[in-house]
C-alpha cells in the first residue's frame, strides 16, 4: 500500500497490537453473526452496538467500547480491517505498542461519543471506523510526506502524501456531516476519529518527545550479526516506540536502510 521504495513485504507483518486487533474484530464479527441470529438482531441493535436511547434509558455504557468491535456486513469488516493491516504497523512501531492500542481505544471511544452527540435516536451505530481513522490521522501526522498509493475504484492508483490523502479524507467525511449526507455512514465518527489520532500523535511524539522520522525500515536484510541487530531494534520500536532508541541504535538502523 505504501509508494515509498525498499519496503519489503515482511515489513507490513501484523505487529503485536495489530495482529490482536485483526483476530478481535473478525471472531467478534463471527459471533455477532450467530448472535443476532439467534436474538434477533436484538444482540447488535439493542446491546451492543452504541445505540442512544440503550446509554440514555438504560444505562448501557459499555456500548461506547463494544460497538467498534461488531460491523454492519463482511464488506464493513473487511475495508476497515485493510486499512488496519496496512496502516497500523509501522504506527505501531513508531507510537510503541501501548501508545498505539491507546491510540485505536480513545479514537474510537471518543469518535462514537461524537456520533452520540449529535446524532438522534434510531439504528445503532457499530464499527472500528472511528479507530480506524484514528491510525490514519496518526499515521499522517507521524510520517506526513511518506508516499501512499491509493486504489480509486480498486483499479486506477493514485500516490499522494500521507497528510494530502488523510486531509483530504477528513475534509469530505466533514463536508458530508455538515451537509446532511447522513445515510447509514457515520461521519461523525470518523472526523472524531481523525481528530483525535492526529491530536493524539502530535502531543505525545511531535511536540512531547524526540521523534525523528524515517523511512520504512527494511525487515529482510543480508544474513549475519547486522540482520540479528536490526531485528532487535525493530522489536524494541514495536514494543517501546521510536524514542526510546540510542542513538547508536538509530545509526545502525540509519545504515541498515541505505544497504
């Protein structure tokens, strides 16, 4: 998905917030469908999904968290799970695991309180939309000038930089919530979503720490000590993020991604 050179396949491997985030969302989703089976839609509609009058009249606050993990119909679950798979591993490693999982929490959590809001009361609002969105306004703010190649009707690719196409993104899901285009995509949560990723990204790591940009850093390189270091490294961004480096640490990568 990214246009950058040198970014090898083994590169965009799930990373370990990601890789829980894909299995979560599809059993989740395998079981929405036997469960709304069995109640009637009742299990989605009534429960779970974030739904106003279920927070309103019966307390039902857990909706806030659950409802990003159910989806409307397989194609809802699939586009959402794409962007995840290949957006959020190198957020991972440059936001550290923990920073990341926080990041798809709070952006979801918050862009579904945006939809409550302003929405009125009918059909649930379900989904990971709001996380989603989340990873790509990290994304963008994290690394704005990386090359991104976007499919236009899955056929005709189009590259841009990253805060050109999240930009643009948000700036047509927000014209959209002004202009009425409701239907049933909530785009609330989504501007919410982005919002709250890019702010998220900017105050911890581009304001609050010393994070240095880079290019995506190759995972297959020629075999030795220098390969077993790297691999190290790239582990200890995926757990710790891209600050907690030395600065020799940061060399060797440096060196590894011009080899």
């Amino acid at each position: 998905m990214y246009g950058d050179t040198h970014y090898e396949l083994a590169a965009v491997r799930p990373t370990p917030v990601v890789r829980s985030l894909l299995i979560a969302n599809v059993a989740v989703f395998a079981a929405q469908i036997f469960l709304d089976w069995l109640t009637r839609g009742a299990f989605t509609r009534e429960w779970f999904g974030l739904n106003i009058e279920g927070v309103l009249r019966h307390g039902r606050y857990w909706q806030f968290f659950t409802y990003m993990f159910l989806h409307g119909n397989l194609w809802h679950l699939l586009l959402n799970m794409l962007v995840l798979y290949f957006m959020g591993p190198e957020t991972e490693r440059g936001m550290g695991s923990s920073h990341f999982a926080a990041l798809y929490l709070v952006s979801g959590i918050l862009g579904g309180l945006g939809w409550f809001l302003i929405s009125y009361p009918g059909s649930p609002c379900v989904g990971a939309s709001g996380a989603i969105f989340g990873i790509l306004g990290a994304f963008a703010t994290l690394y704005p000038r990386r090359p991104v190649t976007l499919l236009v009707f899955f056929v005709l690719p189009v590259t841009m930089e990253a805060w050109v196409l999240v930009t643009g993104l948000a700036l047509i899901e927000l014209a959209s919530l002004v202009l009425g285009q409701g239907g049933h995509i909530a785009y609330a949560v989504h501007v919410g979503g982005v919002l709250v990723g890019a702010i998220y990204a900017a105050v911890v790591f581009r304001w609050g720490r010393d994070f240095r940009f880079r290019r995506p850093q190759m995972r297959v390189l020629p075999g030795g000590r220098s390969s077993a270091e790297i691999d190290r490294i790239l582990d200890k961004i995926a757990e710790h993020g891209m600050a907690s480096l030395t600065r020799a640490e940061r060399d060797a990568l440096e060196k590894a991604s011009r080899r």
